[in-house]
C-alpha cells in the first residue's frame, strides 16, 4: 500500500502510511472532547476525507493547532502503539517521542508547509487550490491528482488515501 500525501496545488507532502495517518485521526477523535469545546470538522471531515477550501485555512490551522496543545498532554509510554496494528516502516509517527504532538510534528509541519505553498500559488495564479489528503505514488497517486475534486465531496465516500 501506498503512503499518503498532502496535497497543496503542486506540492505533496509525504505525511505517513495509511496506518499512521489513522491513528492521527483516531486520536484527534478520542481526544476530541478535551478540545476548547469548539469542532473540529475541519480536521475530521474536511481534511480526512474531503478537501479544505482555501477560504477555510485560517480555521483548520486552527483547530490543527488546538490538537497539537491539546496532544502535547498526551504522554505516550511503552506499548502505546501497539493497538494501531502499525508496520515496523515508520514515515511519519515518532514513535519514541514523549507526547503525541511530538510523535506527529511531522503531520502538523508538513499541514503548516502545504498551507503556506498554497497561499504562494493564490499570489501567482489568482485563485488557491484547496488542500487534500491522497496517495503518495504509484497509479492511484496519479489517479487522485487528477480527479475532479467533485470526487473528493462525495459524502458516503471513504477517505481516497485508505484506498
């Protein structure tokens, strides 16, 4: 299986295997609650399963960062992963860290990264592109960069990254 990617217009950023991109949004759902109250609908609607519109931005980057103060609270001790069923391959997931925001700084950096090229391209092109989770390589990697984003907004639809 493939490794999942961030999408932002000509950018895609490795972010982890389908695996380690679960257990993020797993968690982020566990968690959920603790949150200042506010949803999280960017992050476990938008952004697992569909696409972030580039007018959505500043309130994904966010409640992204209401997830990372709220992960770094969450120590991480020995076995802790072990319900994940993760590979021995780690891309993404730190799997020595202490907290679960260290353990996927590389997630929230590459979001930070992937938002940031995509407000350049709005300077450069006169409109954004929305950012969205796919395959990294491979056929379905050039399948999703093409496919209409009409695709990506379906609603019974399964996140296209699980593929």
């Amino acid at each position: 299986m493939s490794d999942v990617g961030l999408s932002a217009g000509l950018l895609l950023k490795q972010i982890g295997t389908p695996r380690e991109v679960a257990a993020f949004f797993e968690l982020i759902g566990r968690h959920k609650p603790k949150s200042a109250g506010q949803s999280l609908a960017l992050v476990t609607d938008r952004l697992y399963k569909r696409t972030v519109p580039g007018e959505a931005f500043d309130a994904l980057l966010e409640q992204l960062h209401e997830c990372q103060r709220t992960f770094r609270a969450v120590p991480v001790a020995p076995g802790f992963w072990d319900e994940f069923d993760l590979d021995d391959r780690s891309v993404g997931l730190d799997r020595a860290a202490s907290n679960l925001a260290e353990a996927f700084q590389r997630v929230f950096l590459a979001i930070d990264r992937c938002v940031e090229v995509a407000r350049l391209d709005q300077k450069s092109l006169g409109y954004i592109r929305p950012l969205r989770l796919q395959t990294l390589e491979g056929p379905r990697s050039y399948e999703h960069k093409y496919m209409p984003l009409e695709e990506f907004e379906k609603p019974d639809m399964r996140p296209i990254w699980l593929e």
